[in-house]
C-alpha cells in the first residue's frame, strides 16, 4: 500500500512541475508576442509621423516655389498701368459693394474687365526663335550699320502680332512682327547709328507680349548681345622714319658688347669669344688673338602720350580730334614696323591723388587692337594732368627717341614748354595742340616742338610739309 501511495505522490508531483512548466513557457511565449507586436507598433507609429514630416516639407516647399514663382510672374508681367487697374479691381469694387456706390462699382467691374481682356495678348512669345546678326563688327565714326532681325514661328499655331525690342546702345529700337503662321519667318533690318566714336553693345533681344493699352506684359530676352567698335576717324600721314625721327636702326649706347653693329675697339682674345670677330691684321701685328669689340645698338622708340583730363579739354570736340590724331600717328607707326608705346591718364580718385600716379598702356600689337582701345576711352575729371603721365611715361617706355604729347587747347605756352623737362635729354618731344578755332602752325618752344591743328587734315599737312 505504501508503495502504490509513493507511486502516486510521485506521478502527481511530475504531472505538477510538467503543468507549472508549461503555464511558465505559455506566459513566456505571450508576454513575447506581446513585446514584439508592441515593438512593431512603435515602429509603424514612428515611420507614419516621418512619412507626414517629409510630406510636410514637401509640401510646404512647392507651396513655397509655387508663391515665389507667382509673385515673380506677377512682378514681371503687371506694368505700372496694370498696377493701378489691379488696385481699381481690389479696392473700389468692394468699396462700392459695401456702400453703395454705382460709379465705384462701374469703375470695379470694368478693371476686372481690362483684366479679363489682357490676357489672351500674353499667350505665345515664347514660340519665337529670334536671331539679330551685324555684317561688321567695326566700323569708323560717322557711319551706320544695318543689322538683320530674323523672327521665325517654331510652334505648329499661328502667332499674334507682337513686338521685339533691340537695345542699341543707351537707345532702344522697336520691331513690331505681324501675325506669323507656322514656320513662317519674318526679317527685318534694324539701322545703328555709328555717328559717334565708342563701343556701341547691340542686344540682348527682347521679344514683348503686351496688350494694346499696356495693362500686362511679358518679356522674354535673348542672351546674344553684339559689340560694335567705333573707331576714331584717321588720316594718312608720312612715314615715321623721315622728318622728326631717322634713326630706324638704332641708336649705340655706351655699353660694350661682343657682337653688334657699331664697332668700339679691339681686345685680346679670352676663351668663349666668337672666331668671326678676330681682327685678323691686329693678331698678325701683336702675335697675339685680338677681337672686336662693339658699341650695343639699343632699338629706338616712338611713344605718344594722350592727356584724358577733362580741363586740359574745351570741347567734345578738341577731345575726339586728339583721339584721332593718336590713331593717326599710332596706326602710321605700327605699319612702319616702329617699336611703339602708347599710353595714356589713368582715372584717380581725389583721395589718393595726391600719393598714387598711374598710367594705362593701349595694346599695339597691330593697328586692331589700337583702334579698339581708342574706341573705349573717354575723358575724366578725376584723369591725371598730362605733366604727370609724361613723368611716368618717360620710367615705363624704355630707349625712347621722340614723344608725341597729344592734348588740348586750354594748354599755356608755359605748360607746353615745360613738357620737355619731364623726359630725358635725348629725348624730341613734340606737343600735338588740338584746337578747332586756331590757325595751324608749327613752333619751337624751349626745346618742344609745338604743332597746332585745327582739323585733322592739318596733322598730316604738316607732318608731310616737316618732313620735307
């Protein structure tokens, strides 16, 4: 009996552990499920408010560009006339609806009306394919230039009529293009006026859709802009190798070279020295190797000075006769194949006048790029005086043997006189006095040659007349 009792005791308590065992594993494996779903419930809650945070921002951003693209297509397209029709529109409409005014409400409606009706007149423009081309890129003052305007229709709907704006200049010229099928090109020539000398930037191209009373418009340029040089006005003048300079193939120095044109003296021979340059006599005389010795020949050159101060001017036109009178001689100058430096005033600020001096150089490479920079320059108030840019000149311009002083008529006879201190001894200088109202006239003034024009026909007169 005591046996089968301890049997059972037994069995139960196993039936017991294999029971706890099981609650304790089903918990164990609930409380699990549990975690885990609560786990991808947090991660389902957190990737829902990222997803709503990036749409957000999103969102907020187009919003953003889509406000910042109408206000600018607004700004753009509203002329000042628009503006007042737009104010018309939002304040006296509801004005007269809150009080009752007939003539505030007329005045509303028909605002919005003009609105309504303008429209349609900004539809296409950007169809267009325009083209603006010039036959030449430089030209002398004094003429025109007749640029082609090509417009062509590339959608596959007729065009209304519009306009194409080309800027020339400061001015601006109006092109109006009839209604243009599809395909369809239209060509017209646009005058520039080259009257005057300088650089003339023709473009960028402006095609305009507008309403005939203006209220909106819309532009669109294109990015082609074309630069028209001007060139001064110049004559022909007599070579620069006869009258005031004659000394093409240089001038000897005082340094001692071994091998030049102008022969100096005879040494004895040191290791290195050129067998070509043995005196042969002298060797047979001392029994010893001699050699020649030379005198370095230095290359002369020419350098013309153009003042830009604006006192040293009494005109517009005393300063573009001196500006050709440059081109003259520099362009005669290169052509001989001199060596040439041109420069002229540099524009200072008044507070630093007094510690700063500069000059600025013209290209020279050929006749071109001279003309180029002459197109360009202008005269300033805050330019150097011409005693000034002679000084510098005479450090910047090396070997020079004749300098031209181009300058105006409010020059003294005392200023003009002085000028010939302000270079080396060596040095011809000859002052180029441009005035319309004086006799042309050629002087010696203390050492500077004074040569007084009153139109650009007399610098070459009396070039031509000096020089023989």
């Amino acid at each position: 009996m005591s046996f089968h009792t301890e049997s059972r005791r037994s069995q139960t308590s196993n039936l017991a552990r294999t029971s706890t065992q099981t609650r304790s594993a089903t918990h164990t494996r609930y409380a699990t499920t549990h975690t885990n779903y609560a786990g991808r419930t947090n991660r389902s809650t957190t990737l829902t408010l990222v997803g709503a945070v990036v749409l957000w921002m999103r969102l907020s951003r187009a919003v953003r560009i889509g406000v910042r693209a109408s206000v600018d297509w607004v700004g753009e397209t509203v002329t000042p006339a628009g503006w007042v029709v737009v104010t018309a529109a939002i304040v006296l409409l509801p004005l007269g609806l809150v009080f009752g005014w007939t003539e505030l409400i007329v005045t509303g409606w028909v605002a919005v009306a003009l609105m309504l009706i303008s429209l349609p007149f900004l539809a296409g423009g950007r169809a267009y394919s325009v083209d603006f081309t010039l036959p030449v890129d430089r030209v002398v003052a004094g003429s025109e230039v007749l640029g082609t305007l090509t417009v062509t229709n590339i959608s596959k709907r007729i065009e209304l009529p519009g306009r194409v704006d080309v800027p020339i200049g400061q001015g601006l010229a109006d092109v109006y293009v009839p209604l243009l099928r599809a395909g369809q090109v239209h060509q017209e020539h646009v005058r520039v006026p080259a009257y005057r000398r300088g650089v003339i930037d023709v473009g960028p191209v402006t095609t305009v859709r507008s309403d005939p009373l203006g209220v909106l418009g819309r532009e669109v340029a294109w990015a082609d802009v074309n630069r028209l040089f001007v060139h001064p006005v110049t004559v022909s003048i007599p070579s620069t190798s006869a009258g005031f300079v004659r000394d093409l193939e240089g001038n000897p120095t005082s340094d001692i070279v071994d091998s030049d044109i102008s022969f100096h003296a005879i040494r004895e021979y040191a290791p290195g020295d050129g067998q070509r340059h043995i005196h042969w006599k002298s060797t047979a005389k001392t029994g010893k190797l001699m050699v020649r010795q030379f005198e370095e020949s230095r290359r002369s050159r020419l350098a013309i000075v153009l003042s830009l101060n604006k006192a040293e001017y009494a005109s517009e036109d005393e300063f573009e006769m001196a500006v050709s009178a440059t081109g003259s001689l520099g362009v005669r100058a290169i052509r001989d194949g001199r060596d040439l430096a041109v420069v002229a005033s540099e524009e200072i600020p008044d507070i630093v006048r007094s510690s700063i001096r500069s000059v600025r150089s013209l290209s020279v490479v050929s006749t071109r790029t001279l003309l180029d920079d002459l197109a360009a320059i202008e005269t300033s108030a805050h330019a150097m005086n011409v005693e000034d840019v002679c000084v510098l000149a005479a450090q910047v311009v090396p070997d020079m043997s004749i300098a031209f002083v181009v300058c105006g008529g409010t020059m003294t006879a005392r200023r003009l006189q002085a000028l010939t201190l302000k270079f080396a001894g060596n040095v011809q200088v000859v002052a180029v006095l441009c005035n319309p109202a004086a006799q042309p006239s050629f002087r010696d003034l203390a050492g500077t040659s004074v040569l007084t024009i009153g139109v650009l026909d007399d610098f070459r007169s009396l070039l031509s007349r000096r020089a023989t």
